[in-house]
C-alpha cells in the first residue's frame, strides 16, 4: 500500500481523486490547500504527493517547488493537477509530472500507478 497526498480546494475533486486511489489499495491524505505541508510531509512520508495547480489563494505551483527544493522531500514524486492542458506551466516547478482534469479514470490511475 503506497501513501498519497492528495491537495486540492474542491472538495468534490479530492473525495473523487481518494475513492479512485484507496480502490487501487493507496493510502490517501486529503487536504484543502497547503497549510502545515512540510509538517504533513514529515509525518506522512508520502510515496507520492498530488497537488491542485490552482488552490484558493495560494499557487500549487509554489507548493511543489518548495517541495522540490527541499533536501528531505525533494525526491518525493509530485504531480500537478488543473484544469484544461496546463503542461507547459509546471517545469518551473519541478514537477515529475501533469495530470489534466477532467480526467479518464483508467488513464488516471495507469498514470497514477505508473509514477509509484
């Protein structure tokens, strides 16, 4: 069983993301923006961490680059996740990786799957 944070401010889409990955047999960690990230880093130990590009008031962008940068986390995999093909926005971020919304369920959990 592999660890997942999940971020992302609409609740709707982090009770999907998690139903669709503990049904894969994943560990999931919702949380609404990234508050205490690095703590929650910390006391989780995430195999993998996904995290809303766009949260209310703050850049998951940023979240991921701090993460990235970080000398305990940085090989932590992360993958971003928005709305509409945002791919082009993420390498300054340091991302492994993108995933569109909205999203096929086989090919998100194929991608998912494929990055643990």
């Amino acid at each position: 069983m592999k660890k997942i944070i999940v971020i992302d401010d609409d609740g709707s889409n982090l009770e999907v993301i998690g139903l669709i990955l503990e049904h894969e047999g994943h560990q999931i960690h919702g949380f609404f923006d990234g508050t205490d990230l690095l703590k929650n880093v910390e006391r989780i130990r995430p195999d993998l961490i996904i995290i809303d590009m766009m949260l209310n008031g703050e850049d998951g962008r940023e979240l991921c680059k701090m993460l990235k940068i970080h000398p305990e986390f940085k090989n932590i995999t992360v993958l971003m996740i928005s709305i509409g093909n945002k791919e082009h926005l993420i390498a300054d971020c340091l991302a492994d990786g993108y995933i569109e919304k909205p999203f096929e369920l086989e090919t998100f959990t194929k991608l998912v799957n494929s990055f643990l």
